[in-house]
C-alpha cells in the first residue's frame, strides 16, 4: 500500500470522508471549527456541503487527503488559526501572535484504520502548511495516556501521533473531550 497525500480540492473525495449518507443530514462535515458558530447553526442538509465544495475550489483548500491509489481513506483539516474558532477559543490558549495554522481533524475511514495513515495525513498536513507559508503548525490532541480513545471522539487525534510527526508540548489547554485532556502542541516550520 503507498499512500499519497493531497491537497483536499476534490470536493467528492472530502464528501466520501466528512460528507453524511443522507445530504438532508446536519453533520460536522468539519465545519465546527472552521466557520463562526452562528454561521456553522445557520447552515443546514444540502447547504453544509455546498460550503464544503466551494472550501474546496478555494485556495487554499480546507486541507488534506489521504489516498491509496485512486481511493480516498483519510482526510486532514488545517487552516491558518486566524480563519478558525480556535483564533477566539477559551480553552485552547495561544501561545504567542505567530500567524500559525491549525490542524484539528486528523480521519481514517473505516477498514483502514491502523495502517499508518494517520501519521500520514499529519505529515501532509505539514507539508501543506509549510508550502502555504506557515511559520508553525498547531494540534490539540487528545493526551489519553496510552488509554483507549473512542474512535468516534478522536478526531483531534492523540498525543503521541504528534510526538511522532515532531511536534513538541506547548501549552495546557482546559479542554476535555471523550474524557481526555487536551494539549497545545506545535511544530516549527521555519527551519
């Protein structure tokens, strides 16, 4: 298996990953974070995914995808911090005014979990960052201490998988989700 990861601006892709089954249903499609609540309250069914395809034929897209072969099997949210909610949040501190971005949704589809492509689409996620000008990149995952994480609530991704990819700790953050604290974690791109 090689894995490719690529910009997400192929809007059907990012909708087999994030989209709902039913286009009347009013899921994430990792909107939260990205818009203003009032906007991500107001849109609703068919018009989430619209906002999501015209993410996706902006520049820079919404973030990342992850392929094995034609297939797309993994899916990376990451932004400059100032386009997203984490640019107002309360509970994830900033540990300075660098114009850094944001990665805050790392996912694999099912049947394809535990196969590396998580680390994968955090890597990519870097690289596009990196090669949109970022001087770092931020997460906050969830720092689960080895314990088992609901697959369904780790879309932030977990500690060590950061770790991994070279991001160090940062900051504290008094965010809990699934029952896990999360941390600010960042890597430095500018070297």
């Amino acid at each position: 298996m090689t894995i490719a990861v690529r910009p997400a601006s192929v809007f059907e892709d990012v909708r087999t990953l994030v989209g709902p089954k039913s286009p009347e249903a009013n899921v994430c499609w990792c909107l939260s974070h990205r818009i203003p609540a009032k906007l991500n309250a107001e849109l609703r069914g068919p018009a989430r995914g619209e906002y999501v395809a015209g993410l996706c034929r902006a520049e820079p897209p919404p973030g990342v995808l992850a392929y094995d072969g034609d297939e797309p099997v993994g899916w990376a949210a990451v932004a400059p911090r100032a386009d997203t909610s984490f640019a107002r949040s309360r509970t994830i501190p900033h540990v300075d005014d660098s114009p850094v971005w944001s990665l805050w949704c790392v996912r694999v589809r099912p049947g394809h979990r535990g196969q590396g492509i998580s680390h994968e689409l955090i890597a990519g996620a870097v690289e596009f960052a990196r090669a949109h000008g970022a001087p770092a990149i931020e997460a906050s995952p969830l720092d689960s201490g080895g314990a088992k994480v609901d697959t369904t609530m780790a879309y932030p991704g977990v500690r060590k998988n950061f770790e991994r990819a070279g991001f160090t700790h940062a900051a504290g953050t008094t965010s809990v989700l699934a029952g896990h604290p999360r941390v600010l974690m960042r890597l430095d791109l500018r070297g």
